[in-house]
C-alpha cells in the first residue's frame, strides 16, 4: 500500500466514523433529522424495526464501513457505502435546514459544499484498485484470451479435420 493510501485512507474514514458515533449517541435527534427518509423506509421493511433503530443501523454502517475504509480491509465496498449513508444524509440535512437567516444560509451552503466533497471522496476510494486490475479490466482480458484460445483451437480442429479427410479421401 502506498503511502499516500496509507494516510488517506484514516483521514477520509475519520469524518464519517465521527459522524456515525455522533449519530448513534444521539439516535433520538438522528430520528427527528432523518424523518423524511426513515419513517417510508421503517413501513416498507418486511420485518417490524422502528426509526430509532433504523437511525442506529445507520449510524452502525457509517462505523463499520469507516473502520473497514481506514484499515484498508474491504475499502471499495466500505466506501460505496460511506457514499451511499453520505449522500442520503446529505439530502436530508440540506432540505431541512433553516434558511431563516443569511448565516444559516451560508452555514447550509458550507454544509453541504463539505458533504459533496466527502462524497467524492469515499467514490474516489470506491474505485480506487490500489494499482491491481479492476474486475472490469479482468474481465476483458479473460474474454479476450478466450478468444484467442477458441481460434487457435478452431483452427487446429479445422487442420485435424482436414488430415483426416485426405487421410480417407486420398486427396
């Protein structure tokens, strides 16, 4: 791992571990913020959890997955969800944000000027192979090689029949 990763990595997970602890300390005001999103996601869950507990699951991702991302174990997965967590909690806090006055304003500007770029961010690290091939580049090559395998052997399949037929044909 490089360098760069190796510090990257913790200072990116550091905000979204904060915000999960924050969140999960205090489920009860999460709820109230989170609202809009948890009180549709609690009825249409097959199984009976409320939106405290929803709002700690929540917060438990924001956690783990930071933990997972600062480490370097499971860092792509980790931050697909820190930017999933990320972006639905971003959405809520800016539409209920007070605009009352021009500093809320500028403070729901700055919020969410910080909750993209933490978003980019986590989608960086998403992506971000650590200088090992992607799937999608494995994948392309695996097709590639099986094509190239398939002709060569069509050919000496092709080459084969061909003997074969002189071989009886005598021509």
């Amino acid at each position: 791992m490089s360098i760069v990763r190796a510090l990257a990595r913790p200072m990116l997970a550091s905000s979204f571990v904060l915000a999960g602890v924050d969140r999960l300390r205090h489920a009860d005001q999460t709820v109230a913020q989170l609202a809009p999103v948890l009180s549709p996601l609690s009825a249409a869950l097959p199984v009976e959890a409320s939106e405290k507990t929803l709002a700690r699951l929540l917060a438990g991702t924001q956690i783990g997955a930071g933990l997972l991302l600062a480490t370097g174990n499971l860092a792509r997965p980790a931050a697909v969800a820190l930017a999933l967590t990320a972006g639905l909690t971003t959405v809520v806090e800016f539409r209920n944000a007070d605009t009352s006055t021009k500093e809320n304003r500028a403070h729901r500007r700055n919020q969410l000027s910080k909750n993209i770029s933490l978003i980019g961010g986590a989608l960086l690290a998403a992506v971000d192979t650590a200088g090992r091939p992607g799937l999608a580049w494995r994948a392309e090559k695996l097709i590639k090689t099986g094509k190239k395998s398939t002709k060569k052997q069509l050919k000496n399949a092709d080459k084969g029949v061909r003997a074969l037929a002189h071989d009886v044909t005598g021509q």
